[in-house]
C-alpha cells in the first residue's frame, strides 16, 4: 500500500534521513519505531508532503506521491495524525472533527464518520462543544484520532500517539490502534513505545540516524538482544 | 452638551466608524490569516475609490450599483497581487515582507498618479447630499449606507468563517498552517482566496467612501493610519476588535472633531490607542498573542 524507497530528507543544512526504505502491505499494522533524532518524525513529515523527499520514491497505491501536494495526499486517502496532536485549540471540538473531513471525498460521508467517530470515542461526543484548547492532554489525543478517522483514511499514519500521555489513556490509544486496523484501515506506528507496540505489530523496522538498521517481524525485533540494548535502551 | 446633541454626534461617530471597521477588518484577516503585514492595505482603498469613481462619473452608473463591480474587481486585483508579489514573501523574513508591501503601495500610488494625475476629485450626484431625518437626528444617506453595508458584510464574512467549510479552513490556516495541510486543505489556495477577500473588503469600503469622500492619489495614507490604529487596539487578527475598534475610532473621533477641535481629532485617538496598548499589549480582542483569527 505505501512503499518507500531510498528516502532522504532534511531541514535547511540539516539532513535527518539519508536511506531510508519500507513497505506497508494492505491492512497491516507497521510500526517504526527508535530512538529519539532517529528521523521518525521527518520519516512522517516526509510522507504527509509537510517536507520535500530530496531523493527516493514514495508510492502510494502503486502511485508516486513524492512531489504532490499534502491535500492531494489526504484526498488519496492518505492521512497522519501528526506528532503533538496539533488540534485547533480555538475551535471546538466538533469543529476539529469537521475540519477532519475537509477533504472532498470523506466530506461526502461526514455523518456517517461522525456517529462513528462518536461511538469508538463517547469521551469526545461529550467534549464536542468545548474548545479543544481547552481539553487535558488525553482528551486531546483521542480528538486528535477521532479528527484523523473522520478523513476515512485508507491508511493512518501515527506519529507518536502515545507521547507524553498518562497510562491509562496510553493502554486506551493501543486499544483504539487495535479496533481502528479490525475496521479494515491500514495503520502505519510511528512509536517510542517500543514494548508494546512492537508485540502488536505485523511488521516492524527500526531507524537509527536517518537509516533503517532492522526490520522483521514484531516479535523478532523485540527479542532481538543486540537491537534492545544498542537502540532501544530496554 | 445637550442630549440630542450627544445623540447626533454618537449616530455619526458610530456611522463613520463602520466604514472604519470595513477598511480594517480587510486587514486584520489578512495578517491573521497569513501573518503578512499589508502596507499597500491603503492604496487598495484608493483603487476601490478610483474605480466607483469613473463607473460612477465614466459610466454614469449608481454609486451603489458601483459596489457589484467594485468588489469582484478588487478580488481578482487581489489575487493578483497574492500570486505575483504576496505568496514569495510567505515565510521570508519580516523584511522582505515589508519592502514588498511598501514597495506595492509606492508602485499604486505612482501608477495612479500617471494614470488619473494628482488632482482631488469626488462625485456629485442627489444622493451623495441626501438627508433622513429620525426625531432630531438627521442621518446622510450615504453615511447611513455605507454602515448599512459595512455590517452587512462584517456579519457575512463572521457567519462565512464560523459555519461553512471553507470558513473553517481559513480559521484552521490562521491556527496552525501545516496542521490544515494534513486535513486536506490547500493552504496556498487559502492565502489566496484570503488575500483577495480582504482585497475585495477593502475595494468595497472604498466604494462605499466615494460618496462621502473625494478620491486623489495618496488618499490610502490618511486611511490606512486609521485602519492600523484600529486592527492593532482591537488586536491583530481579530474581526470582532475590528469591528469594536472601528467604532470607537469613528466615535471617538467625531466627539473630539467637536468638543476639542477637528485638529485634534487623530491626537485624541492615538492617545487611547496607546492607553489601550499599555493595559492591554495584545488590544482589545487579541489576549491570546494574535495567534487566532478570532470570530469571538
């Protein structure tokens, strides 16, 4: 579903990613997980069109999307929840889920995301007529992936969705992961927890400065003595 | 001061500063919505003055029906400027948007001046001296249509921004513009479509002046100065200070043009502006650091 190939990217003078190359296959959960300046979340920018790919391919469904335009991209179907939530803090709520479906072709079934937006999230159906500046950091977080599903993404990009969030709703985010991939969306991981989401996924690759150092099963990477110690710190 | 006569000057303060706020809220949507400081804001005005003025003289059509031309004129006009001038600034440093800017406005006024010369002109037809009168108020016409108008389209533009999906999307730009683009917006076609509505704004407001004033080629100074003292007291990018700040501009303004003297009228202003300034840096409306293009 998305390829990537040879990917570099950076800021100004600063390259971030210098090579790097995954797959994700339809209806997968892929996790991409490492250390922190590891190129992750350029990896995300790169694929949203926020930043320009300086070399390499990135084909989504079969199409090469390195040059569009980021609302091309989410009109594909095409859509990331980015790091940091990045909610309009001084719209509501609902607005920012409407705002989610700007995009032509989820506009056309916004209702329906909407009730089922509402029904994964009964947190969010009570907050819609708040700011959502005003909400904590873990009711942010899932208007953030309530904004991200009412675009019908056909894949989702998560950017660190469980950065800096309590517990209770970090166990909530990997349950809401879980019944978002069984409604058939492809979701790629973007995590720094590497435990859980490790044993979650179909396919895993680890980046380390701007290259992807491992890749393999979930499971295989997680048991992996040498990757624990030298990257992921466990 | 008698009653009535305080009344009659509030009705012309408030009349006057609902142009005021039209000519302002063009702005402040521009820089709330793309953080461009417009400097040619003024010259905008000119040409909006300048075109009523030949269909209105040229054409010998109704200065109000100039207002259907006027205002699509200025959008494309406005576009067209976003496109070849606006949009390499974007993300540039302050100074280059500056000199853009200024550099526009010096260019409009030097074209006007070639094309229309330096003379002062106005138009004169009935209704440009016509006069209601309500109790023992009396209103001019244009006066009271021009605020008619000016309402009229600052209500628009906040039902426009508030509840439709294009609206919403300006607002998100102006909040967070990389955040728009993952939702599907195209943020370049937003700049452009909010440069040339405050474009269109701005035209519309000239127009809507061109009955009440006459039109020459640096006219855009005497009104810019305002529309800055009233974007930045009501707070930068917000259309509610806008249109707050317009009218107490215009009030403030027609009570000191009486009471003190009519010399003194832009001293009173500046003073308030800069009281406001020291209670409240961010003015009336703009508590947050002008990070929101605000319809609240």
């Amino acid at each position: 579903m998305l390829e990537v190939r040879g990917l570099a990217a950076g800021y100004g003078e600063n390259e971030v990613l210098f090579d790097v190359s995954f797959d994700v296959a339809p209806g997968s959960l892929t996790v991409i997980v490492g250390a922190n300046a590891a190129g992750k979340t350029t990896t995300c920018r790169a694929i949203s069109g926020e930043i320009e790919a300086r070399a390499g391919t990135i084909r989504f469904e079969g199409d090469p999307i390195q040059h569009e335009r980021s609302d091309r991209r989410v009109e594909r179907g095409l859509v990331q929840i980015p790091e940091g939530r990045r909610l309009f803090p001084f719209m509501t709520v609902e607005e920012n889920l409407l705002l989610g479906s700007f995009a032509r072709r989820a506009r056309a079934e916004r209702r329906e995301a909407l009730e089922e937006v509402f029904a994964l999230l009964p947190r969010v159906a009570e907050r819609r007529r708040q700011a959502a500046g005003s909400l904590s950091g873990g009711e942010q977080s899932m208007v953030a992936i309530g904004r991200g599903l009412m675009a019908r993404p056909r894949l989702l990009v998560m950017d660190e969705p469980t950065l800096g969030l309590a517990p209770l709703f970090v166990e909530r985010t990997f349950e809401i992961i879980e019944e978002i991939r069984k409604r058939g969306v492809t979701v790629l991981l973007v995590e720094q927890n590497v435990k859980r989401s490790l044993s979650l996924c179909d396919r895993a690759y680890v980046l380390e400065h701007g290259h992807v150092v491992m890749q393999g099963a979930g499971r295989d990477v997680l048991s992996d003595e040498g990757l624990r110690r030298a990257y992921l710190g466990m | 001061m008698t009653l009535a006569l305080f009344a009659q000057l509030l009705v012309a303060g408030v009349l006057l500063g609902g142009v005021y706020a039209l000519i302002s809220i063009g702005l402040t949507l521009i820089f709330g919505v793309m953080r461009v400081v417009n400097f040619a804001h003024g010259e905008l005005l000119m040409l909006g003055m300048y075109l009523s003025y030949y269909l209105v003289t040229a054409v010998h059509m109704n200065p109000y029906l100039a207002l259907v031309v006027v205002a699509p004129a200025l959008y494309l006009f406005g576009l067209l400027v976003e496109v070849t001038i606006i949009r390499s600034t974007i993300g540039r440093s302050d100074v280059v948007q500056v000199f853009a800017t200024v550099g526009l406005s010096i260019v409009l006024q030097a074209g006007a001046l070639m094309a229309f010369s330096a003379n002062v002109v106005g138009i004169n037809v009935p209704i440009t001296n016509a006069l209601v009168q309500l109790g023992p108020l009396s209103m001019g016409v244009p006066q009271l249509l021009a605020f008619a108008a000016a309402m009229l389209v600052a209500s628009g533009l906040f039902v426009f921004l508030r509840s439709t999906d294009i609206g919403r999307a300006i607002r998100a730009t102006a909040q967070d513009r990389s955040a728009a683009a993952l939702m599907g917006i195209n943020v370049a076609g937003i700049y452009r479509l909010t440069f040339g509505l405050g474009s269109a704004m701005t035209g519309l407001a000239g127009a809507l002046l061109m009955p009440i004033y006459s039109v020459s080629p640096t006219v855009g100074e005497q009104f810019v100065l305002i529309a800055f003292v009233v974007v930045v007291l009501g707070g930068l990018g917000s259309v509610t200070g806008a249109l707050v700040g317009g009218l107490l501009i215009g009030i403030v303004e027609t009570f000191s043009g009486f009471v003190i003297d009519p010399q003194w009228k832009q001293a009173v202003y500046f003073l308030i502006f800069l009281g406001v300034l020291v209670f409240r840096p961010a003015g009336l409306f703009g508590a947050r650091g002008s990070e929101e293009l605000s319809t609240s």
